[in-house]
C-alpha cells in the first residue's frame, strides 16, 4: 500500500473518486497503526491538507493537527484554520519562527526566492517552517506527517512523488537536535478537480482566500513559485508593488519583468 509510486501512481489518477477515497483511508489507517498513532496532520490552511485532515480525522478523530504560522500568512487563512479549528474542536497546535528570524530578515541577507524546483528548497522555507515543525515532531514524539500534495499541483511535486512514491523517509539535513520522521502523501494520485469534489460532497468550509482567484494558499509575499506575482495582485497590490521595487534596489531582474497592471484584476 504504501510503495506506490512511478507507473502504479499514474495509474491510480485515472480511478473514480470513490476509489481513491477508500484509498488514502486505507493508507492513512496503515500509516496510523504502523506508528501507534503517532502521526499528525500538516495543515496550511490550503484545500489539500483540509481535505487530508477531514480523511485523517475519519481514523482518528483525535488527531494530532499542525499549522506552521510564518507570521506571513494571509489573515484569511489564519482567521480560517483558528475558526475551523474550534468548530470542528481539533487536537490543533500552531508553531512559529524562533525568535529573530523573519522572512524580511532573510530576504534583506539572500534576496527575495527563486522559484522552487524539486531539490531547491528556499531559506525562509527552512527556517519559518520547516525547522519549527521539525521541533514540534521532536517534542511530541510524532513518526509521519501526513501531507496534502496531489500529482496535478506542479511539476516539482509531480517528480517528486513519482520517483520518490507516497510515503518517504526525510532526515533533517542541517539540525541534529530533531527525530526524523516520514511523510506520507495520502492523496498524491488526486486531482485539482477531485479535491474539491470531495470538499463540496462533504460540506467542507474552505479558504476564503481562493474566492479571490488565488491558487496557492502559503506564505502571502512568496516569489518561489509560479504565478506569485497574480496572486499578489488579485490579494494584496500594494505588497505586490512594494515588492517589485524592492527586487528593482536589490537588482532581481523579476522586479522589471511586468507592471503591477498586469496582474491587479
């Protein structure tokens, strides 16, 4: 169950939704017995992990639930998991940055992120997420993340579950003060349309933010994937405007690529 990966992935995109519903409920209850249940949900506040988190909760209600805040959300997507939260009465916890790292801080010291490939991972990824949660695993004695990612997402993400398959081993490459976990990707062979297929089936209360237009639910100022810079104009122009300038004094050539017009709807 938990091999799939390379043809056996591809294959199981073609399966109706109802079958790869009882799928990832069945890879979710073997990863969840496979390590005694200790296993959380990664939530962004994004579609896919929501999604995760409602198959998740279907095994075990009391599951352990994680949002790294990098205190450069959007306000909706904050407002959203808190509220979700309480409504549906979650096992929630929320980590953020150690003190004096600031996304702002990185960029004045490395520049603004490049877009991100499949083994390119930005710094302020690692230190306003990827290390606290890390932490958090530690502290809790947590052994598999399970993590919203579908094969249609990007391409990076397409590579990487395809090679790598739906249940991988990661050890922490630069801090030696955490346990190693796996992560699990329960719903790697759903589609965009399938996710919000099952959210609309169940009644599931999404990210106000997608009713802007927005695609990708993350970091609000991020410039490590595609499309940044129409997200920040249907959100947050004057963000968008701040940061092409900023990139034009740091001598990032995207800050001459486009006009903030082009993107402000």
């Amino acid at each position: 169950m938990l091999e799939i990966k390379g043809d056996k992935l591809l294959e199981l995109t073609s399966e109706p939704l109802d079958v790869k519903e009882e799928l990832s409920l069945k890879i979710i209850e073997e990863v969840h017995k496979k390590f005694n249940g200790k296993v959380m949900v990664s939530w962004s506040g994004g579609k896919d992990s929501t999604v995760v988190l409602h198959l998740a909760r279907r095994i075990d209600h009391n599951v352990v639930v994680l949002f790294a805040n990098t205190l450069i959300e959007y306000p909706e997507t904050v407002k959203y998991v808190r509220e979700l939260a309480k409504e549906w009465k979650l096992n929630y916890h929320e980590v953020r940055p150690r003190k004096g790292v600031s996304y702002w801080k990185i960029v004045e010291k490395e520049g603004f992120p490049k877009i991100r490939w499949h083994r390119h991972k930005p710094t302020c990824c690692t230190e306003l997420k990827t290390y606290p949660i890390q932490v958090f695993t530690a502290r809790m004695g947590i052994r598999c993340q399970l993590i919203g990612f579908t094969y249609d997402e990007s391409r990076p993400r397409f590579v990487q579950l395809y090679r790598n398959g739906i249940f991988q081993y990661v050890k922490p490459r630069k801090y030696e003060d955490v346990v190693t976990v796996y992560k699990c990707y329960p719903i790697a062979f759903w589609s965009v349309s399938d996710v919000w297929k099952y959210i609309k089936k169940n009644n599931i209360p999404y990210n106000p933010v997608y009713d802007k237009g927005v695609e990708r639910v993350g970091c609000m100022p991020c410039t490590a994937h595609l499309g940044w810079r129409e997200s920040l104009g249907k959100t947050n122009p004057k963000m968008l405007e701040f940061i092409l300038k900023k990139m034009r004094e740091m001598g990032d050539e995207r800050g001459y690529q486009t006009s903030m017009e082009d993107y402000v709807i």
